[in-house]
C-alpha cells in the first residue's frame, strides 16, 4: 500500500488511522516491506512495523522536520496531535537491498541491520 514517510534516524515511520486497511493489515502480521524506486534506481528495505503512541519530544521534532518535505509540493503539514491517537508506525529494519537501472546488477546491493 503506498504511503508517504519519512526516514528518522535508524527506522522508517509514516502516519496512518487505526482503520485504514494498512494499519489493520499491519496488526495481523508487522511484516512489512517499505519500497522507493524511480526509474533510475530502487531501494527496498524489509523489516518490522510497531506503533509508536508517544513520541519524546526530540523525536517528534525530527519527524515534523522530516514530513516538512510534503508541505510544499503537496501542501501537508504533519499533526502530531493525530499520533496520540495510534496514527504513528515506525519500520525496524531488518534487511535493505538497492541498485540503479544503469549498474544492474553489478551495483545490486544488500544490507543487514543490526
């Protein structure tokens, strides 16, 4: 299902309700797979989803920065108001894999997270 995020120190965090299909989804089995890819290149990352209910206040403030990149192209400001709510999920990597479309494969790349 595809979602804006945002990367955040060592995990991948993005928004969503308690209801969406994704969130649901996620309850049943956290197996997740956060995908980016372009036409010149992907990155595809592998790992765990939990739901973050209560920020401290550093990390909050790093997420409202880093979701700042979707204010002007798509004119949203992030809530952290609705992350209370259940509305925050934070990916624990466990394996990473990228390449461009130019060096494939000879670029293909796999990291492991600790």
């Amino acid at each position: 299902m595809p979602t804006w995020g945002v990367w955040v120190g060592e995990a991948f965090y993005w928004e969503g309700g308690l209801q969406t299909r994704r969130a649901r989804n996620v309850a049943l089995r956290a197996d997740v797979v956060v995908s980016i890819g372009d036409d010149d290149a992907a990155v595809v990352i592998e790992g765990r989803a939990v739901r973050v209910t209560d920020p401290d206040a550093a990390l909050e403030a790093e997420l409202v920065a880093a979701f700042g990149k979707y204010a002007g192209p798509f004119d949203y400001v992030v809530d952290p108001a609705n992350w209370q709510t259940g509305g925050l999920w934070r990916v624990d990597p466990s394996v990473g894999f990228g390449w461009t479309a130019h060096g494939y494969p000879g670029d293909a790349t796999r990291w492991r997270f600790g």
